[in-house]
C-alpha cells in the first residue's frame, strides 16, 4: 500500500503495534507526548513528528492508541491536534479502548473535516501487540475498513468489521464484560473451593476440561492458586473498561449485575493501592468479606 502511515502513542500496545508497521514495510511517522519513546521507533526508521498536527500533515492514514477517551480527544481535536493538520481523504485508525458514545461524536466531527474514522480497538495484550497477534474489532465505513486492512493485518490476526462508528468500541465493551465476570467468577469458586477444604489444583484440573473450561480459567486458575498476581492486564485498565461498560449500560438503560459488582470489587482493590496488579487479583476482594484466603495445599498435602 502506498498510503503513508502516522501513529500517535508509543506506550506498551502502541510501541509494538508500531514496530509491526515498520516491519511491513509501511512509511511511518510516529508522535508520542514523552518524546524519548519515539527514539526506539525512529532508530528503526520511523520520522518523529513535533506534534499531531505536524504528524496529520504528512500521513493519509492515522492511528491512534492512547489510554482514555479525553486523550483521544486531545490529540486529536485539542491544540496542535491531529483535526488541525488533516488532509483531505485521511483517515483516522483509533485502537484505543474508549467511549462508543464519543468515538460517534468523534466521526462526525473527523467527518466534517472531510476524513473518516475507525474505531479499531484490540485485544491481545502486550505480547499479542508486540507479536502482531492482536484481534481487532473494527466499527466504521466497510470501504475504510478494506482501505485500512493492509494496516491492520501488519498488527493483529483476527480482524473482524463489526458494524458502524462505536460498534468496535461496543465489541471492545462485550469483551470486557465477559472477561470481568470470568475472574468473578474465578475467585468466587476458588474461594468457595478454598473454605470447603478442597485440593484447589485437584479442583482445577477436575473442572477445566468441562463445561465450566475457560481461557480465563486455564491461564489465571494457576495463578490464582500460585497466588503470583503479576499483570498480563493490570486492574486499573480492567477498572477503566468497566467504568466504559457502566456509564454505555447507563445510557442504553441496561442492567450489567456482574460488571457493577466487579467494579465495586476493583474499587476496594485500587483504594487499597493494589491497581497495578493483576485483573485476576479480584479475589483478594472476596477474601476480605469472607475472612478466608486461597492458597495451594502444601507439597504432599490431600
Ligand atoms: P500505556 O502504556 O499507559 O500508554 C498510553 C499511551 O497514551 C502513551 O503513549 C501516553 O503517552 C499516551 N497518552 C495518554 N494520555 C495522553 C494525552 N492526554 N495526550 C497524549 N498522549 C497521551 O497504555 P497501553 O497499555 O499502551 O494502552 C493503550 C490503550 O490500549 C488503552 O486504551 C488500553 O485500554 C488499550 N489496551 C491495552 C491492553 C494492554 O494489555 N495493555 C490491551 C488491549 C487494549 P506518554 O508516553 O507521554 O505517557
């Protein structure tokens, strides 16, 4: 594809995602509000950009991977936003996990610029960006979504159109439900487990292989028994998607029980300074309330 290609924000998704672009071939321009994380990419043959505009005015196609919505906002439409440089006919890849609602507002206003927008959010973790294995639920225009495929294809595997403006962002939000409630899940059985004296790894292998089997269960079970509440997706991320869920469930007039609670527990956990820890860690809130703790069986033990 001759289309030259501009990414702003280089942090742990947006650092490989852009490497993988580099890989492919791609003419990059990168910017990033800590200059010193562009080094790394521009040593690789990437052009630094001095702002988002600077960057919108020498690229057709744009993406975006920030942490929030009012970020998505600022270094698009805020001063020396990327709105300021656009050309005519640009579009605007956004692989943030952010507000279905504004990712609306934010196509029209692209929209009435004359560019277009995708929302583009993933799902793979770090190791999934730094890989290229990332899934990519896409919302937008179908004939953007086959102009940005060659892009998306350099960063993710799965890659799936799942409707209008916002509807990857609505994808993003079902895949968080559904991750939030496997860990509540998770650690009310093994906290269940834990208080009926049962062997917790016993517990594990009995029920994975059946209908209960889950990735959830079979990555962050061990874990969990192990007790190693290193991040593969840190709480305060999984908090800010659940806050997404909750204000999207507000507005659609829906009830999301699991994800409310979730959020609640999540909420004890960063009020105890435990964010940076890992989503499955939701257990120690349970442990709280029930005064027990889940632990493995010493070596020999049941
Ligand atoms: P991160 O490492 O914290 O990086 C955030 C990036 O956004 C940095 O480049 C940061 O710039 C930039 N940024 C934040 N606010 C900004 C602002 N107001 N103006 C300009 N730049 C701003 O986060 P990440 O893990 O890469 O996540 C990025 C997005 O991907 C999030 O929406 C997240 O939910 C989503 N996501 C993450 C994962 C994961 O496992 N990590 C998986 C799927 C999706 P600085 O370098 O200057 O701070």
């Amino acid at each position: 594809m001759d289309e030259k290609i501009g990414f702003i924000g280089l942090g742990i998704m947006g650092t490989g995602m852009a490497h993988n672009l580099l890989q492919a071939g791609f003419d990059l321009t990168v910017w990033n509000r800590t200059a010193a994380r562009m080094e790394p990419l521009v040593q690789a043959g990437a052009r630094a950009a001095n702002s988002p505009a600077d960057l919108a005015a020498l690229c057709d196609v744009i993406v975006v991977c920030v942490s929030d919505t009012p970020d998505v906002e600022e270094v698009l439409f805020g001063p020396q936003g990327a709105s300021e440089g656009l050309q005519k006919g640009a579009l605007v890849i956004d692989c943030s996990t952010i507000s279905p609602i504004q990712t609306q507002a934010f196509a029209r206003k692209l929209a009435e610029k004359g560019a277009h927008m995708l929302d583009a959010p993933v799902s793979g973790g770090s190791e999934g960006a730094a890989r290229g294995t990332l899934a990519i639920m896409v919302g937008g225009q179908a004939e953007q979504f086959e102009r940005a495929r060659p892009v998306l294809e350099a960063m993710g595997q799965a890659i799936t159109h799942v409707g209008g403006h916002g509807a990857g962002q609505m994808v993003k939000l079902v895949n968080q439900i559904l991750v939030a409630n496997s860990m509540l899940a998770l650690g009310e059985a093994f906290l269940f487990a834990q208080a009926g004296g049962l062997d917790l790894e016993k517990t594990l292998r009995a029920v994975e292989g059946g209908a209960a089997g889950s990735w959830t269960l079979s990555n962050r079970g061990p874990q969990l028994i192990e007790r190693d509440w290193r991040p593969g997706f840190a709480i305060d991320l999984q908090q800010k998607d659940l806050r997404l869920i909750l204000e999207a469930a507000d507005e659609l007039g829906v009830p999301v029980l699991g994800s409310s609670t979730a959020f609640h527990l999540y909420r004890v956990l960063q009020t105890r300074g435990l964010g940076g820890e890992g989503n499955h860690a939701l257990v120690k809130a349970l442990e709280y309330l029930a005064g027990v703790e889940v632990e493995a069986k010493a070596e020999g033990g049941g």
